[in-house]
C-alpha cells in the first residue's frame, strides 16, 4: 500500500475530478437533508431533484477549497495505470488552504509536491516516477531539463538514512538503472531510457548535495563505478546519455581519455579491461576527510582546566605540545605530554604519536605537565599572574574580540553539511566521524561560555571585573551584530549562570546603561513560548548569520520524539518533510545572495588569545572562585 497526500498543488486534471467528487457528495448531503424535510410533508421524491439541481447550478460558481497536508490517498499497489478513474479513497487533516486555479497547459513546474507514506522500495520508486525530464531545444540546440519534483527529491536525499541504508540506496538505484519495462516496440525502449535518466539525475543531485560528505563511503564508491560502467555499456544503444556520462565521469574525476570514443563498438574488446582498470584511473583525491578535518584539542594545564587548541585531526604530540608551550610562554624542553586513558592509565606520548584515531576519539585526556609530571599551573595562582591575565583582556577591544570569535564559528559553522544534523539526531552511535563540524560549533560554543565565567571568577579586583563584565556585555551585542547568534548566547549564558550572577557586589557597580542593554540582549534568550522572542529576531536577520545550533538540534529531536518514523510498517514522510525543512536552515544560513560576507579581518593579538581559550570545566572550582571573591554572608 502506498499513501500520498498533496503538497502543495495538485495537478489540474487531479484537482478536477476532486472538486466534483467533493460536489458530488455536497450534492448527495443536500438531497439527503430535503429529503427527510420533503418525508415530513410527505413529498419525499420532488425536493431531492430539486436540490441536486441546483446543486449543479452552484458547482461552476464555488470554489471549494482544498486540505493542506497532510491528506492522503491509498492507491492499491497492483493498481495498473489505466485504472485512474477508479475508486480513491481520501482523508483529511489539520488546516484549510485554497489554491490558485491554474488550468495552463504551458505551467510545467508545479511549487506543490506529493507527499508519499510508503515502505523505502515503494517511495523510491514513486520518486523516479514523478522525475519528469521534460527536453525543450534552445535556440543553440542544446537540451534543458525541466525538473518538476525538486522539493521532494531534496526531501528524500536529506532523510533517506533514517528508514534505509546508503547501501540499500546504492543497491535500489542500480536495480532501477538495470530494470526493464515491459512494452511494444518504441515504447519500451523510451521508457527504459527515461528511467535511466530519472536515476543518473538522482545520482547527480545526490552528489551534488553531499559534495565530499561520501567521499569516504565505501558502498558509494563502488556504486558510482559501477553505475558509471553501465552506462558505458548503454551509450551504444542510448546515445542520448552522452551528457549524463560526461556529467558522472566529472563526478568520479575520471582522465579525459576515458571518453565515448573509447567504448565505442570498434573497440568492444578493450571494453572489460578498460572497465576494470577504473579504478586505478580515478584521479587521486585532494586527501582524505581524517587529514583536513578540525578537532579542538582540550589540553588540560591543572587537574580542571584546559587550554582549548584548534588543531588538525593529523596532528602528532610534538606539534601540539609545541603549541601549548608557546601559548604559556613555557620553554618545550620542559613540557611533556600525557593521555590519561578511562581507566585512569598514565601514557607518556612519543613526540610522533598520534593523537586521534580514524574515528576522531582521542587517545585519552590529554595533560600538560612538567618532566616531574608536576602541574604547569593552578587556578588558585598568586595576585601577580591574576592581574596580568586579566589586564590582557581589558586591553582588547570588544569589536575586534566579537570579529575573531565570529570568524572562528563562521568558518566551522559554513563546512557543516545538513546531513551531520540528521546523523547526530538518529545515529550518533555510529556516525564515524560524520558530524566533526556540528561537534565541533557545539564544544566551541561551550567553551565561550566557560571562558566568560573563568575570565570573570578568575580576576580578583572588583573594579577590574565589573570592566570585564561590561566588556562581555559589549562583545555580545556586537557578536549580534555581526550575526553570531552561536557565540551571543554563549556570552550570555555564561554571565547568567550562577557563579557569575550572585556576585552581587560586582554587578551593582555595573551602570544602568550597560544593565538596561543587557536585559534587552536577555530577552533574546528567553525560553517562553518556544523561544518566540529568538526565533522571530532569528528570522529578520538576512543570511549569512550563524544560528544557536542547540536550539535548532532540540527542534529536531522533538520531531524525532514526537511523531513515528513508520506508520502500519509505512515509512511516516511527513515526518522526514518536517526534518528536512529545519536542516535545511542550516543551507539558508550559509546562503550569501547579497555579498554580505560573514568573516572580517581581525587584529592577530586578539585572535592569538581567542583561538587558544583558557577555561576551567569543573563546576566545583567555579564555585569556589565565586564564593572567594564574594563570600556568602
């Protein structure tokens, strides 16, 4: 069984024959009701001709309107293409739109689509269906497609891992590819190449989305030349697939040599040894995800506190600890580097070990410490270096602060791809390095919040961390500014927490001006009404920005939580349509039509200091520092 309902406008020979059958059974309610009134006045049989006349009369001048999704019709699996006018069976939920009447022949390309509740099979099968791939000659000759189901065809690329596989995917597509229909003569032949084409666009359009997101995939990899393969064998009969092999042959970045002349009948036998030497005439590639991918290295300086270090997932012990020493201006020959494994194991590391393994897990927590194995240094630390750190911050300017922090999250936050959302929802258990990027915004926008609450906790003169107050007051208000929703509500978050709140003292030196501006940016943060406040700001601020990728991740999992994924063993569509509509915010965020450009130069003092957050991770400690500053009367 195969359930579709409409999203959003129905096809007009469709949509006709519903509004009668809707007119239809108006007219069977009226008659009814004139019916019993006539059976009482005992003229049963003249008021029902009656009002199914003017029921007719009325049916030219009403426009009926029609149910938004979802509403949905079950068409019997084994029901044959000339069985159209049969009996339908339609529900209906939710609200009421009406749609435009649109009865030109020349309107192509419709802006509703149709929803399908199906087993994966099935929907994928329905989705080739409705990929028309209408040719129209240009004036040069050339052919332009005319797509007509783009939004459910983005729909399914976006969701299809929650309900199957990329293997089954692959295998499905090729079984699709290689299928034959059953017809006379040219019909036959047409219909087996229009579905070629309706898989290789798919194919194309898949790739297309995910860019490098496959490139590791094993099952992909074999699919595409394996595919590829195919449809060298199918240019002899098909010739029109010449463009869709050279578009898949720039997919795989195969030599130029390999072109059609190659596979062309008069060399049929180097056909199989060309088809098997595929794979050693893939062009390498630009270097694998583990080499390029980012990680922020927690390299913990006292027993709760880390410095933060942005770093290539490649990189070795020798390199980051050379990086850590520079940043505490410690000479390298007297640091050396720890991982502490769960069980609570000391492994000293070799200047060449790695750090990371292909999954991105680290070896264990990493410590610096001194060849004594001594701490490099303590929270509690004497006045002298307290001031020193804190006069460090004071001398920055908030501008320059909020620019390095919103260059740093834009250029994570820009290689996210839409599907790590999808992954870190439904697979986290076996996402295998698929979510880095998302990772990695989540962990930095945590540590700007501990950052905020260690630079404040940590100062020990009340003028100087009402400035540092005030200051982070500044930096959040330009971080919005700039479109940084990430690091604006970390920044905020970290000031409210309760550490940093109760010092009472502290805040009631602040000035009413930077009080008064710190609600207004507080407002922004309210949770009431699902974030009303946020998300109406949210959407009056043009792209490119950053969201508050927490929020967007709790959106996504109270629709994973709140509806099925299968229906009556029937893969629930709607649900995966409610999912791809939020992940694709992150593809309208990244979206720069207007050249409004997201990073700016920023000032190398205060990047060398951003980039390389110290923070204290123990809630304890936090606490400690706040009752030592103001004790608890």
């Amino acid at each position: 069984m195969l359930r579709m309902g409409t999203r959003p406008r129905q096809p007009p020979d469709l949509r006709q024959r519903e509004e009668g059958r809707l007119l239809a059974a108006v007219a069977l309610v009226e008659q009814e009701e004139d019916e019993e009134e006539d059976s009482e006045e005992g003229s049963s049989g003249s008021g029902g001709s009656d009002s199914a006349s003017r029921a007719e009369e009325g049916a030219k001048a009403t426009k009926v309107p029609t149910f938004d999704v979802p509403y949905f019709r079950y068409i019997d699996e084994e029901e044959s293409e000339g069985e159209g006018d049969g009996e339908e069976v339609w529900s209906s939920s939710r609200s009421l739109s009406s749609i435009e009447d649109d009865s030109s022949s020349d309107s192509v390309v419709s802006d509703r689509y149709v929803v399908v509740s199906g087993t994966p099979e099935k929907i994928l099968e329905h989705l080739l269906s409705v990929l028309r791939l209408d040719n129209h000659r240009d004036d040069q000759g050339s052919t332009q497609q005319i797509k007509e189901s783009e939004p459910l065809l983005d729909d399914f690329l976006l969701t299809y891992l929650v309900f199957m596989s990329t293997s089954d995917l692959c295998q499905a597509l090729l079984g699709h590819y290689c299928s034959k229909r059953h017809h006379r003569g040219k019909e036959e032949g047409k219909e087996v190449l229009d579905r070629k084409r309706q898989v290789l666009h798919l194919v194309t359009q898949w790739t297309t989305l995910y860019r490098d997101f496959l490139r590791e995939d094993e099952h992909v990899k074999l699919f595409m030349k394996t595919l590829y393969r195919f449809l060298l064998d199918d240019l002899y009969e098909y010739p029109t697939l010449e463009k869709e092999q050279k578009d898949l042959q720039k997919l795989l970045r195969l030599h130029r040599r390999h072109t059609l002349e190659e596979y062309s009948p008069h060399r049929k036998s180097k056909a199989l040894s060309h088809q098997l030497s595929l794979k050693e005439n893939v062009l390498p590639t630009r270097g694998t995800q583990r080499e390029t991918r980012e990680v922020l290295c927690h390299v913990y300086v006292s027993m709760d506190s880390y410095l933060s270090v942005r770093s290539l997932a490649s990189v070795v012990a020798q390199g980051l600890l050379q990086e850590v020493a520079e940043r505490l201006d410690l000479p390298l020959e007297e640091l050396v580097l720890l991982a502490v494994t769960y069980p609570g194991e000391k492994l000293l590391l070799k200047p060449q070990d790695r750090l990371y393994s292909d999954s991105l897990t680290a070896v264990g927590r990493l410590h610096v410490c001194r060849k004594d194995l001594s701490e490099v240094m303590s929270p509690f630390t004497d006045n002298a270096e307290l001031q020193q750190r804190s006069a460090r911050m004071l001398s920055m300017n908030t501008w320059d602060v909020a620019v390095t922090l919103t260059n740093f999250d834009w250029s994570v936050f820009n290689s996210i791809h839409e599907q790590e959302l999808v992954y870190f929802t439904f697979s986290r258990h076996a996402s295998s390095g698929h979510t880095v990027a998302l990772e990695l915004l989540l962990q930095r926008c945590n540590e700007v919040q501990l950052w905020v609450m260690t630079e404040v906790l940590m100062c020990p003169t009340l003028c100087n961390r009402v400035q540092l107050i005030k200051k982070f007051i500044k930096i959040a208000a330009h971080c919005k500014a700039q479109r940084n929703l990430n690091s604006f509500f970390a920044i905020v978050m970290g000031l409210n927490t309760a550490a940093v709140s109760r010092l009472s003292q502290t805040w009631e030196k602040v000035p009413g001006k930077f009080k008064k501006l710190f609600l207004e940016l507080e407002m922004l943060t309210d949770p009431s009404l699902n974030h009303k406040a946020y998300r109406d700001a949210f959407k009056k601020t043009k792209t490119p920005k950053i969201p508050f990728l927490p929020l967007l991740l709790k959106d996504i999992t109270f629709i994973h939580e709140g509806n099925k994924t299968f229906l009556d063993n029937l893969v629930n569509f709607e649900k995966l349509h409610m999912i791809a509509d939020t992940v694709r915010l992150i593809r309208h965020c990244q979206e720069d039509h207007m050249g409004n450009g997201m990073p700016q130069k920023s000032s190398p003092e205060v990047q060398a200091y951003v980039d390389y957050l110290h923070v204290i991770d123990n809630q304890q400690t936090l606490f400690e520092l706040s009752h030592r500053l103001e004790p608890r009367v």
